[in-house]
C-alpha cells in the first residue's frame, strides 16, 4: 500500500524526485549485475505459513539441491507441478516478469577465486547465498524515488563467494528484482544510506541519539570498534561499538551533542568510524549526515533507546499550538500507513491547540503491520512521551490510516483502557479478513488448530466486545480499492450488535488517501468530525469504573485491564472473558467491598486493592461462587484469586516462576526484552556454520523489518551473569551449543543428537526440528528461546520457518520433520503450550508421532 503524502505536510525541502543513494564507492567495472537467470513460479494461492509443503525448501535442507535446468520440474504437494523458466533483466538490470509476482529466481555466478563480495539485491523476499539464507530487500522496487517515499535501498550484504560456482536464489513475491555483486570498498564500513537521527530543536541543549549501519566484510568479528560523532565541528561524542560478526550487518547507536542552536536550517554530524587498540586508533571510515534544526513549534523526529532491543528508534511528533500553556495536553497516537515514514504521518495533520500528534514508525515504514513489534513500539512510544511531555492521561486517542487503521483496529481492541477514543481511518480488520483473503490456509487438522491459537491476539473480530469502553470513529472513503470499505462495513456490523458508543462516516466519491478541504492538514486522517468526536471523550480511570466487560486471548499480551488483571488461563491462548461488576463498599455503613461477576477460561485473576476503603474484609462473588470476609492481605496491591478444580479460592501472590501476565509464551515472545542471539560453536564444521548463519539471518531480519540491533555472540562468549534479565535465543542443541547446559539444564524439553525429549518421550532422529521457549531461570522476566536441530537436515529445517514474519506464530514448543516441507501437517510431530507451572505434563499438546 504506497500512501503518496501531499508535499505540502512535510515541511522538508527535497527535489520532487530522487535517486536512491549510491552505495560505497566502487570501480563500475568490477561490478557483476545479474541478467539472466531461471524462475520457478509458486503454485496459484500459495501461502507461506508453518506447514506449507515446499520442494524447493526440502532440497535446501537434505542437501539435495542442485542448479535447475530450464523446463524442469518441481512438484508441488496437493498443488501440481510448476516448471523452472528463463528471465532476463531490462537495461538497468531490472526483472520484471509477471512470474516474479510469485516465484523463486536462480542464478549461477562463477568466481575464479575464494573472496568477499557485497550483494546488493532489491524486490527479493529472502536470499540464499551458497545455501545460507540472508535478509530479503522487498520494498525497494525501484531506482528512484520521489521526496516523500521512504528510502528502502538499505541492504548491502557482504557475502562469501567460493570459487567456481555460486548458488543465488532468491524468493520473490514483489513482481520485480535486481540483483548485483561489487567489491566491498573498505574491510569495514557505513551504510549510510540506513540511518535514524532526531532534528534539532531551537534553543534546546542537544543531548541525543543516533545510529547508523556498520558493515563487516572481513571473516574475523570485530568488537575493537568506536564511533565518534561531532556535530558542524562541536563537542564529539564517542561511543562504544559492540561486536560485529563477520560477513555481517548491524545498525549501532552514536551520541549526538550540540550547544543551543538560535537558526532553523541545517546542520551536519560528521560519524567517524575508528578502530582502536591500545591507545592508537585508525580511521577506517567517515559519513556525514544532515541534521534539520527546527522550531519548537515544528513538526519533527525524537529519538529515543528501545527497551525493545536497545536500538535507536524515532517518533514523529507534531507539537500543540498551545500559546505557551504549562497545562497537561491530549497525546493523538497516529499510526501510519504502509510505505509511510512516522515524520509524514505526524506532519500529515494541522496544528492542534489542545493536544500533541505522535506517530510512531512501527520500528519500519511496513515494520510489523502494527502488530507484535510494531504494537510494541507504539506503546513504548506513548510511554516515552508521557515521560517527556506534560500530557493529560484522561485523554489519549489513537487514530491511524490503511495499515495504521487496522493498528488502531488491533491495538484498540488489546488495551481498551489505555485510550479515550480510537479513530480507524481505511482500516483492515485482520490478516485473515485482508491479507488472506481468498486463501484457503486449511486450518482443519488439530495441528494446524494448535499453531493458529499462537495468533489468536491477531484474531481482531474475537476482541470486538472490548471496544464497548471506547468511544470509536470510522472512517473509510467508498471508492476504496486498496482497503476495501466492506472492512469497515463488516466490523461496523459487529459493532452494532452491543456498543453504544460509535460513529461511522463512509465519504463518497474518495478512495484510499483523500484529502477534500483546503484546511490544514490531510482530511482522511486530519478529519475534522472525528478530532471533535475526541473531544467529547475521556478516559475515567481506574477509580471511577464500576464495570469491566473484558475479553483477552493472551495474558501475556494484555491482560490488564482497569483495576482486574486476567493472569492465566484454563485453555491457553483461547479467548478468555471477565465481566466484573464492583461495589467500593461504605465504611460509615458497615458495608465491605465487593467483587461480583462471571468469567470464561480464567484459571488465576487480581483485582486491585488501591481502589478499595481499606481496612474492611472483601466479599467476592464469582461464577456463582461466594466467598465472604476475605482479610485484607498484608503488604500486597492486588488481591488474587486462583480456579483449582473448578472452584475459586484466595490465593497469594503468584510466584514469578509460574507462567502468568509477566511472561507467558509464546515462542515468539523470545524475539524481545533485548534478545542475545547466541550461536553454537562446539559441533561439526556443518552444523556450526548453520548455527552462525542462521542466527545471522534472523538478526538481518529484524534489522531489516524492525529497525534493530541485536547482539549475536558465539556460545563460548557469552556471559549468563552479565545480562541475567535479558532473553536469550541459543542456536543449537545441548551438544553443538555451550550454553545450553548453564540456560536449560533443568527443562523438560531437551533437543541433542539424534533425538530431542519432551518431558518422559523421546523421539528419534537426525531430522527433527525443535524450537521452544522456556523461562529464564533466576530471572522474574527474560525467557530463553531455542532454534535446534538433531543434526544437520533439522538445522536447516528452521531456515524455512517464517516465525519472525508479521502474522505468523508459534505455540511454546514444536518438533517437526523433514516430512513438513513435502507432507504439511504429517511433519508436525508435537506443537503445543506448557502447563502454567511450565512443565510438559501440565500442557496442551497435539501429538502425531510416526
């Protein structure tokens, strides 16, 4: 979805058109772009998901592939037979084939010599180099760029080519490709064309962060690295580099500080890139990158140290008009669109007089679709501003625009009680209802069942009843013909079933982005009728509710909501339901405080003591149970209640070991709380090299989708007592990795040579794929992730399993075979969630042993 942003929002001086950066520099002649190659198109309707049945995947991971021919066949499971087929690039190099609207392309690429080379591809879902799987580059589809797209010529891979013949195929879905191969210009180096940088405010102190990308082209890790960073000749500022892998990319944060600045205008921070060893220092590279010095008053980006990943992000924020007022201001949490920069978004809307506009990036301009990482980041991004900003927290709205419409849609429906009001303009619903549509994913076995349950918190029509403590404006144009008004329409359907509160404006004649007054600001997401519908809408707070109607699918996701918190459930990650009516009691009456009300699939609850007179005992009434004259707890903030064989009893504070709204699961939820990825090394040549390359991928990856910075170590440098509270993902098993035994001596689940064992079974083999989560022991927080494989045809098992991809999940722990990728469900020999005390017998679990 490419949401052209009317110039006249962006308050940036920039030619209308603009060739995408060069990379570093390099000899023209040494530069190998791809022209001719081989397609395989993928079957009509093909989806990529867990269980997928995939030849092209399988011959990857037995070590059968081989460079096909043209005409050749491959056999696609329960989908025919697909042909591979000749394509040839235009003369710029360009692939343009309807077939890669859906394909795999291959090329062969000899070398006379063993040496390192940078990859620069555009339009490709992933890249496997040699076998090695790298981070795609699918949003850059072209060579130039007008002033408001985002830049997405980023991804500068350096690679190991062999001598003789290389293997380069790549997937695509995106209708186009290019491809080219050109000596890295230095051994280490910038990218500059990826960086995040905040502006400069007038007559502030700068004291802030940005980061840019370094690239290592040696084979040999580098952690003697250090960037210093001077703005227009100022005070430097050096910061450490953490350590860069070889052959590998990271994006690494640098200080940035500057005296007050009395112009607006521009300005410079030159970044050197210099390595140092005892007490010398070389330069290696420099990059010098503009920095706008804006108004207080403009329209502009923050940034802000993720407690995501510790990465430097940035937000949008488009400051109210407020003449000078010290009173606490609104905070509009605008989500954008995909293709669409936060500082586009933010500077999309008028000024306001009584409330800020903040959009956050969704850690990309497609990122997440606002969901995981991407809700993640929107959160944190509200929080970050109610810590700088003066804002009222009666009134926070969330609004946003085509895939920021279905953020709004998603987060609104999680958090209910954090927002005053949601305003979804051209909105989708779900990724079942939009991007799915039409695709049978045949979720009709018990396994299939299983896995989709891992993504029930993206299941936004379940959460509807959740909108009944919001008010709600939608907003969608008729013409639509990228976000189709039906969705709109279906969950304005939905709505009319129970809630009170919401208004919906369809506008005639208008598609995706319109824009019908000449007032300030863009009328599909600067719509005047909704900002007034904000107006009439405040949040209560916690002490001033009587009723709570919630629905949660994962505790672990959101599982507060006002004073009740929903801790744990009786069928994980199905959909749970509390509706709880409260009576604060009467003191001068003799009247305690009550609790009354039903609940669906919770096993463990809290209600918050802080909006209670205390000292007087507490009647609960819940599903038709009474328990009268419970004691005030001593030293406790909430009051906790656990269901043990179908009756409620009182219980204590929950102990931080048992799963519950702190940490729950899934595997996916490894991917946070700054993941260590730490890669094994004590196995065969074969299996450490996978281990290496694939933590290498999954780190790329989320560079690439998320904007991060993870730090990927070798198990014999990693350090438990360092970071006791960060998560960590070991690739590898108990054999090939020298972290397991320190993380996971004590887990159930136990994946080596030839066999994993889960609780009192063992299954057998040396292509078994098993990836869990577990909790990190000592900590009350981080979890321990685990990409395993009994040998080496498992190892590569995990390079097809698209876990890190926007929609798609995992329960807390699979096994799975090399039958998946030709058989589907048959190759799924466990999947499914520990018991709440994380043990195996406790769980829920779909077996299908051979």
């Amino acid at each position: 979805m490419n949401i052209r942003i009317p110039l006249r929002a962006l308050s940036l001086v920039f030619p209308a058109v603009l060739l995408l950066q060069a990379p570093p520099a390099f000899s023209q002649q040494d530069t190998l772009v791809f022209r001719e190659g081989l397609a395989l198109p993928l079957p009509k309707g093909y989806a990529e998901t867990i269980v997928a049945p995939n030849p092209v995947e399988a011959a990857l991971a037995l070590g059968a592939w081989k460079a096909p021919r043209a005409g050749e066949s491959a056999a696609w499971p329960g989908r025919g037979e697909e042909a591979w087929r000749s394509i040839a690039a235009d003369g710029k190099g360009w692939f343009s084939d309807s077939v890669l609207a859906g394909c795999y392309a291959y090329f062969a690429i000899d070398r006379e010599k063993r040496d390192v080379m940078i990859l620069q591809a555009m339009g490709d879902e992933v890249a496997y180099v040699n076998g090695a799987p790298r981070a795609g580059n699918p949003y850059c589809l072209k060579d130039e760029r007008e002033s408001w797209e985002p830049n997405f010529d980023i991804s500068f891979l350096p690679v190991m080519l062999e001598k003789g013949r290389n293997d380069f195929l790549f997937r695509c879905v995106r209708e186009r490709l290019k491809a080219s191969l050109y000596p890295p210009p230095k051994p280490v180096f910038f990218n500059a064309n990826d960086v995040t940088v905040p502006d400069i405010v007038l007559l502030k102190k700068t004291d802030a962060w940005g980061s840019i990308v370094i690239i290592n082209a040696t084979t040999e890790p580098r952690g003697d690295l250090v960037i210093r960073g001077a703005i227009s000749g100022n005070e430097a500022a050096e910061t450490p580099v953490p350590i860069v892998q070889p052959l590998s990319v990271r994006k690494i944060g640098f200080r940035l500080i500057d005296a007050p600045r009395v112009e607006r205008g521009s300005t410079i921070v030159e970044v050197t890139l210099l390595r140092k060893d005892r007490g010398a220092e070389a330069v290696l590279d420099a990059a010098s990158i503009p920095l706008r010095v804006v108004a207080q008053s403009e329209n502009r980006k923050e940034t802000f140290i993720s407690t995501i990943d510790g990465s430097i992000q940035y937000y949008g924020i488009n400051p109210a008009f407020s003449g000078g007022a010290r009173k606490p201001l609104a905070l509009f949490l605008s989500l954008h669109g995909a293709s669409v920069e936060a500082v586009n978004q933010s500077g999309s809307y008028g000024l306001k007089t009584w409330g800020h506009v903040v959009a956050p990036t969704n850690r990309r301009p497609y990122g997440f679709n606002w969901e995981e990482w991407g809700r993640l980041d929107a959160l944190e991004v509200m929080d970050v501003v109610r810590e700088r900003y003066n804002i009222d927290e009666s009134r926070i709205y969330l609004t946003g625009h085509s895939m920021g419409g279905h953020g709004a849609w998603h987060i609104g429906s999680l958090f209910p009680d954090r927002f005053a009001a949601i305003g979804p303009s051209a909105g989708w619903i779900s990724f079942w209802t939009y991007r799915f549509r039409g695709i049978d994913l045949g979720d009709t076995s018990a396994v299939r069942r299983m896995i989709r349950r891992a993504t029930t918190s993206s299941e936004t029509f379940m959460h509807v009843q959740n909108y009944a403590q919001l008010g709600v404006y939608v907003l969608h144009g008729a013409d639509d013909d990228n976000v189709p008004a039906s969705e709109a329409r279906s969950m304005v359907e939905a709505l009319g079933k129970g809630h009170r509160d919401f208004v919906y404006h369809e506008q005639p004649g208008v598609g995706h982005w319109w824009d019908l007054s000449d007032a300030p600001g863009v009328d599909c997401v600067d719509w005047a009728p909704m900002f007034d519908f904000f107006a009439r809408h405040a949040r209560p707070g916690k002490d001033r509710i009587r009723e709570i109607n919630f629905r949660t699918s994962n505790p672990g996701v959101s599982g507060r909501n006002n004073w009740l918190t929903i801790d744990a459930q009786e069928r994980q990650l199905e959909m749970s339901s509390a509706d709880i009516h409260l009576d604060q009691g009467d003191l001068s009456a003799g009247r305690p405080g009550r609790f009354a009300g039903s609940t669906e699939n919770v096993s463990r609850l809290a209600f918050d003591l802080d909006i209670l007179q205390s000292p007087w005992p507490i009647t609960v009434e819940l599903d038709g149970q009474k328990l009268v004259d419970i004691p005030w707890p001593d030293a406790q903030a909430q009051l906790w209640f656990e269901r043990r064989k179908g009756a409620w009893t009182v219980a204590s504070e929950p102990s931080p070991d048992l799963k519950g709204s702190h940490r729950y699961g899934t595997f996916k939820e490894a991917f946070r709380n700054r993941p260590i990825f730490v890669f094994g090394t004590k196995g065969t040549a074969e299996e450490n090299e996978w281990a290496f390359a694939k933590a290498r991928y999954d780190a790329e990856k989320l560079w690439y989708q998320g904007n991060g910075s993870i730090d990927v170590v070798a198990d014999g440098d990693f350090d438990p007592a360092a970071d006791s509270d960060r998560n960590v993902i070991l690739y590898g098993n108990s054999t090939t990795n020298a972290a397991w035994n320190g993380l996971l001596s004590e887990s159930p689940v136990q994946a080596g040579k030839n066999r994993v064992r889960i609780g009192a079974r063992t299954i057998r083999g040396s292509d078994l794929s098993c990836v869990f989560i577990r909790p990190r022991s000592g900590s009350r927080s981080a979890s321990v992730g685990v990409v395993s494989g009994t040998g080496i045809i498992g190892m590569r098992l995990a390079n097809r399993l698209p876990y890190l991809s926007p929609g798609i999940g995992l329960p807390d722990c699979t096994v799975l075979d090399e039958r998946v990728l030709s058989e589907g469900d048959a190759g799924v020999l466990l999947t499914g969630f520990f018991g709440l005390d994380w043990s195996v017998g406790n769980g829920e679990f779909v077996w299908n042993l051979r």
